[in-house]
C-alpha cells in the first residue's frame, strides 16, 4: 500500500476532527479584543501570526475538500459498477426469453395494451397472458412497470 493511500486512509477516518480544527482556526483568525472602548482583532499586532492561521486553515479546508471529492469520486464508480453489473444481469436475463417473449416484451416496453399486443401478434388473450407470465418470471418482476423500468436500466448502461 502507497504512502498517499495510507495518508488518504488516515484523513478519511480523521475527516471530522479536521473540520473542527478549521472551524477552530477560523474563528481564532477573526477573533476580536475589546479594550476599553475599542475593538480590536485580536491577531493586529500579530499579522504574521494571523496570515500563519489563515493558510493554515486554507490548507485544512483544501485537504477536507480533496477528501469530500474522493469520496464522491469512490460512491460514483462504486454505483457505476453497480448499474453496468445489474445490466448484464438483466441482459442475461432476457437472453433467456424466447423469440415471441421478447416481442411482447418490446410491445410492453413501448407502452401498448394487451388488446394492441393481441391485434399486433395476432394472439389470443391467454397465449399473451402466458407470455407475459413468463416473461415475469423468467425477469423476476412482478409488473408493467418493472419491465419498463428494466430496459431504462438497460438503456442508461448502453
């Protein structure tokens, strides 16, 4: 294991303490004195100790964004990876459908009744209701819309 992942492990775990510390040194950067009757900052006869503080806590809050960004980066290719693997499971799936199942499938899929399937196959309402059935249990959905929401799924991948 790299040393800059060993780093990047380490700030992961301490990403919390890191957003206090630059909370910390901001507030202490705009931190007022009040004399008398007036109100100083408090790092004015300091400003080298108050430019210290302010790239100090430019510098925290960069290393906090490069965290936030790597792990936005890490959740984006982890559901990419997700989606491309429940893809080809389903492309899996309807490779098992026969010839007629994946054109009453395609006929679902574009929105059509069964009595506009039925006329367009020339079909009876049980042979598509069987189709259907099978269609179902072969995808391992339940409804129109879980078939509608498959090929979505395989659109987007593609």
């Amino acid at each position: 294991m790299g040393v800059l992942t060993k780093i990047t492990d380490q700030l992961y775990r301490r990403q919390r303490s890191i957003e206090i510390i630059a909370i910390f040194l901001f507030f202490s950067l705009v931190a007022f004195r009040f004399d008398s009757k007036k109100v100083n900052l408090f790092w004015s006869d300091y400003p080298s100790v108050a430019i210290l503080l302010a790239l100090t806590t430019a510098l925290i809050v960069v290393i906090w964004l490069r965290i936030e960004k790597q792990k936005t980066q890490l959740l984006i290719s982890s559901l990419q990876k997700e989606n491309v693997e429940k893809s080809t499971k389903i492309e899996r799936k309807l490779s098992e459908l026969s010839l007629r199942q994946k054109e009453v499938f395609d006929l679902i899929v574009k929105g059509r009744s069964n009595k506009e399937i039925m006329a367009e196959l020339n079909i009876e309402l049980s042979t598509l209701k069987t189709h259907i059935n099978q269609i179902y249990k072969i995808l391992g959905i339940k409804s129109r819309k879980e078939t509608k929401s498959l090929e979505n799924t395989i659109g987007t991948v593609k």
